[in-house]
C-alpha cells in the first residue's frame, strides 16, 4: 500500500504588472508594447504544510514564448522572512523588470520558468505573462448544457469568451471538461458579412479557409497567421480583423469540437440552426446570421 505524505508546495499564482513609471508606460496592469515594467511574482502554497522556512524563486526564461522581450535582473525573488502558509497567497518583494518589444501583439505571452525553494525543500513550475492583456469578456449567449456531447467526444463545450484592441481578436472556447492538446480537433466558425471562415485545428496546428463543409484557402495572404493556445479546458484563437473583412464592430463565433462518427463533430455551440451536420444524410449547413454577436470593440 502507498502513504501519502503530506508536504508544502508553492506555486506560481500570478503576477503584479506595475506599468506606471516608464515614458510609454500607461499604467493599465497589462505589459503593452514598447513598456518596461516591473513585475512582482505571487506563489500560492496548495500543500499540506507551511513552508520549512523563508520562500525564495528563481526566474529564468522557458521555451514556447511568442513575445519579444528582454528580462533583468534580479532573477531571484524573495517573499519575505516568514514561511509561506498552507493555502496562503503572497507576491514577492523584489520586482524582476521586463522590457517588451515595439512589435508584440495582443496575446502574445512569456513563458518564465520558476525555481522555488525554502529551507533545503525545492519545487519547480512555470508562469505565463500575457502581453498586451485585456481583460476577457463573457459571449452574449448561454452556456452550452453539459453532458450533451456525442458518445466518444472528450470536448463538451461550455461557453466562450473574447477581447480585442481593434487590430486583433481572441476568442475562447471553454470546455466543462480537461482535453488533451495535442489530439484536440476544434473549429472556430467566424461570419463576417458576407463571408463565413473557419479556423480549423486538430494537435494545434491552426488551418484558415473559408467556407463551411470543404472550405477553400483564402485568396490573399494572411496579414497575421491565426494562432490557437491551449490549456487543460480551454482553447483560444487569435487573429487579426483585417483578415475577414471587419467592417464594423461586430463578428458572429460559433464552435465545434471532435470528431464523431456520423455526427461529424462530437459537440456544437450554438447548435441547429447555427451550426448542422448530419454526415449520413450528407446533410450540413452554416448559418452565420444564427451564431453568437460579440461587439468586439474594446471598452479601456
């Protein structure tokens, strides 16, 4: 038989962005382009026990980051004298400062790779700084049911989420339950008067074409490649507007998750009259004037 022991476990909780005090800074929280900002780290013990001692954190810069940036010292942040108690949040008392490059677009992220230790114990995470953040608003539509997806389907699709700056759109797709990335078939329907486009990813390697059933390849080249970031639950796309024609201020979302038998998708949000596929019956449509209106200019 196993014990299991109980123990303390830091973790990286967030970040403290303080964007106030350089010449391009406009002191929003978010770290925006061409801003060099300090940044304070949060660690959350969710172990057992206290800390044995003093918590400190070693930074250093980790694979898959899409932002330009340069990060200075120190690299090593402390969180004071006390130990770090079970269940409690504390940020650090020393700042590390980061220096974003003129060219990072909204989305972008800075992936830190974190080094804690405390009183001979280490523990190791990683962090993810948004660049050029805003904050995610919920879609104007209710929650997808739970439990609806077709046998087989690991996505069951709960809801969405987006934001813009104008230039480009995130939207999020958020799954009631834990998928894995690298197998995970999703498709963003955008409708766009008079053009419906699809962004399709399956292991996410994002495919932008235009259509609903058998898409064609859009005709021009693609100011800004569409790029899709995952978690456990969620899945967001990121593009740019001028990409599908935005003429206003308003795109039409729908989803679709797995690949089922028969059903072809395994999940659909919305679904009938927006989204329809009966593969049997060689049946399918998409009705851009049915998906989800998301007013996507931005409120500062």
């Amino acid at each position: 038989f196993t014990v299991d022991v109980p123990y303390a476990h830091p973790v990286v909780a967030g970040f403290v962005i303080d964007d106030s005090a350089c010449p391009t800074c406009n002191d929003n929280g978010y770290i925006d382009a061409e801003e060099q900002v300090q940044v304070r780290l949060i660690a959350l013990n969710d172990g057992a026990f206290d800390t044995g001692g003093p918590l400190t954190a070693t930074l250093s810069v980790g694979t898959g980051s899409t932002a330009d940036f340069t990060m200075s010292s120190p690299s090593t942040v402390s969180f004071g004298s006390a130990p770090l108690a079970v269940g409690e949040t504390r940020a650090s008392e020393d700042a590390f400062t980061v220096s974003l490059g003129a060219g990072a677009l909204m989305g972008d992220s800075i992936v830190l790779d974190v080094s804690f230790a405390s009183a001979g114990d280490a523990w190791t995470d990683d962090g993810l700084l948004e660049a050029v953040g805003l904050d995610w608003l919920p879609c104007p539509w209710d929650d997808d049911p739970e439990g609806d997806v077709a046998p087989g389907g690991v996505i069951d699709i709960k809801g969405c989420s987006y934001r813009s700056d104008t230039d480009m759109l995130q939207v999020r797709m958020e799954s009631y339950t834990e998928f894995d990335p690298n197998t995970a078939f999703v498709d963003f329907f955008l409708y766009e008067t008079p053009e419906l486009y699809v962004v399709e990813s399956v292991g996410g390697f994002p495919d932008f074409e235009i259509g609903c059933v058998f898409p064609d390849d859009p005709l021009e080249p693609l100011s800004v490649i569409p790029r899709i970031d995952f978690t456990p639950t969620t899945a967001t796309l990121r593009f740019a507007l001028d990409d599908i024609n935005a003429l206003g201020n308003n795109v039409q979302v729908a989803f679709a998750a797995g690949s089922c038998p028969g059903d072809y998708f395994c999940d659909l949000y919305p679904g009938s009259p927006a989204l329809f596929f009966d593969l049997l019956n060689a049946q399918a449509s998409c009705d851009g004037t049915e998906f989800i209106p998301i007013n996507w200019l931005p409120v500062f």
